[in-house]
C-alpha cells in the first residue's frame, strides 16, 4: 500500500473517532455519566465539572461540599455553582450560592447581580434578602440593607443574624435607640438569643453609643462569658462563607473585642 493511500485511510479513521466522539459527547448521556463517576467514585472535582454537561444538581453538591461542607475552595466552588446555573438557571439556591462564594471573594457587583438572579427565579427564597442585606451593607447602601434585613427578620423572626446585622446598620446610622429596640426584639423573638454572645456585644454597643454605661458593662460581661466557650464549631456555624482555618484567629479577635468594648462601658460608668 503507497503512502499516500495509508494517509488517506488514517484521515478517514480519523475523522470517524472525531464524529463519534463528538456525537457522544453531544448528543449522549455519557459524559455526565461520566461526570458523576468521577464525583461519586474519586471525590476529582475538577473532572466532574469538565465532563458534566447536563446534572445542575451534581455540579451544585461539588459547590456546596467545596464551599466549606467538605473543603474550602472558592475557585472550585464559584465554577461549579456557574456550572449549575448554566445548565439550570432555576435551580433552587443556585444564584445564592454563587453569590455567596462572590461576596467572600470581594466581587460586590457580580454577588449583588447573582442575588438578584435568585430573587427573580425562586422569588420564594427570601433568605436570599439576608445575603443581600450583607452585599449592600458593603456597598455602603445602608438603606437598602437595613430594608433587607427588616424583612428578613419577618420572614425567619427565630434566627438571630438578622436582628444583628439590622442592629449594626442603624448603629452605623446612628440610630442607636432603634438599632437597641431591634436587639430587644431579637431577644424576644431569636432561638437561644439569651446565650449569643454576638447578640450581648450588639446590645452593649448601642447601650455604649447612648451612654447607658451600667447597662453596657452588663452586657458586655454576659457577651465576655459566653464568648470564652466558642469552638470552631459554633464559629463556622456562625459563619458558614469564611475559610475555616480563620476560626480560631476569628474567635480571638471577638473575644478581644468585647474585653476592648467592656473596658471602654466601665471607663464610662466610672466617669
């Protein structure tokens, strides 16, 4: 056989592998089998999502498990949640996820337009107002997430983080009896608020803020008390976003904040 002939024919066999490849890859499920193999088996992230053409949900749990569920890997995290998204616009919590893994990583506008996406595909998902609340806070537009965390405390009235985060807003406004009348509330109405010492440091701050000296060193005191018993797990449960290797430098830093703040209530109360 000439040479010329045995090129031709390896073109042709080519050619062939290429469409039949390309048709498996296009018009089967195989390599989203594939895709769930690799996950499944081999925990290989990465080839998952190269593979995975059409399971939003696959590509969503490798964002959930490399977003602190099981590693920490915001790269990873924010192009599976993409992945999701692309094949599943709709997918339930997809867009606030993304947005979550974008507002750790500093990308205000991208995080602020993936919220939104959430809000117009599962208007119902109104824990997605708490997210956005944090994304405008950073945005110095303190109106719009003092309105988002108002609703969200309507929304969930048993979780504590809104009432906090609304209570920081007004602080910042200097709204300091409204942003103490929204802690209270959070008392009133929040699951263990009685024992949250992120609740007590908030209080104290506002009583600080209104010269309410002797009730500040009380509640800074109770904040001191339950702040020396957190771990890493009640730290990441309070801050599920973060990296977890900064648990324990974060636990830290709050308790020595709150020792900075009573220090600062008895300088007043003694005054």
């Amino acid at each position: 056989m000439e040479k010329t002939q045995k090129k031709e024919i390896i073109l042709e066999v080519t050619a062939v592998v290429l469409a039949t490849v390309m048709v498996m890859w296009f018009l089967t499920p195989v390599p989203t089998v594939t895709a769930r193999f690799f996950w499944d088996q081999y925990h290989m992230g990465e080839l998952a999502l190269a593979f995975d053409r059409t399971d939003a949900p696959l590509a969503f749990d490798i964002g959930n498990y490399t977003f602190g569920l099981g590693s920490y890997d915001l790269s990873l995290a924010e192009w599976a949640f993409r992945k999701a998204v692309s094949i599943d616009p709709g997918i339930l919590y997809g867009h606030y996820q993304l947005a979550r893994v974008l507002f750790v990583k500093g990308d205000l506008s991208q995080a602020a337009a993936e919220i939104d996406a959430e809000l117009t595909y599962n208007p119902a998902n109104l824990r997605a107002l708490y997210v956005r609340g944090l994304i405008r806070a950073y945005n110095r537009d303190l109106a719009g997430a003092a309105s988002d965390f108002e609703r969200f405390t309507e929304w969930a009235p048993s979780e504590w983080a809104g009432y906090n985060d609304l209570a920081w807003i007004l602080g910042q406004e200097r709204k300091y009896a409204e942003a103490k009348a929204v802690l209270e509330r959070g008392f009133r109405n929040a699951a263990a608020a009685a024992e949250n010492p992120w609740l007590w440091n908030n209080l104290g701050v506002q009583q600080l803020n209104l010269k309410e000296y002797k009730d500040a060193v009380a509640s800074f005191s109770k904040a001191k008390t339950l702040a020396a018993s957190l771990d890493e797990r009640s730290w990441k449960s309070a801050y599920p976003g973060n990296d977890p290797s900064g648990s324990t430098g974060g636990i830290q830093a709050f308790q020595t904040a709150i020792e900075k703040n009573l220090e600062r209530a008895r300088s007043g109360f003694s005054q």
